[in-house]
C-alpha cells in the first residue's frame, strides 16, 4: 500500500487503540474519517475492510464499524 494508506491506517489503529472509543465503541464515519484524514473514501474503506479481516473492527451493514472488544493494538 502507499503511503497515504499507510498513514490512514496508522491513524485509524491508533483511534482504535485509545480510549476514547471505549470497548464495541463505534467509529466514526468513512465520511468523517475521510475528511478529518484527508483521503478519499476508497483508502478509509480499504483500511477498514483490512482491519475487519485482522478481527480489530467489525462491520455493521447499515450502521458503521465498530470497535471489537480488546483491540488496542497500534501496530
């Protein structure tokens, strides 16, 4: 992945890993992730879809991405 993804992806673990969220907390919106990172919403999609598949987020068709319980890894 590029550099703007892998930046994207850092921010994103690191929201995840914080404690603002709390525990099945959602996040915010690929909308408001894309504006408040400043990329597109095809990068802040794959980046979720990534960390869905690693079991860090969970997906809510709908509803949006939530935090799964214990992820506060940074990576």
């Amino acid at each position: 992945m590029g550099e703007k993804t892998d930046r994207v992806e850092h921010s994103i673990r690191e929201l995840i890993a914080s404690d603002d969220l709390g525990p099945n907390g959602r996040l915010p919106s690929e909308r408001t992730l894309a504006q408040e990172l400043e990329a597109g919403r095809t990068t802040i999609r794959l980046v979720l879809m990534k960390l869905a598949a690693e079991g860090i987020v969970r997906s809510e068709h709908g509803r949006g991405y939530f935090k799964v319980a214990g992820s506060n890894e940074t990576r």
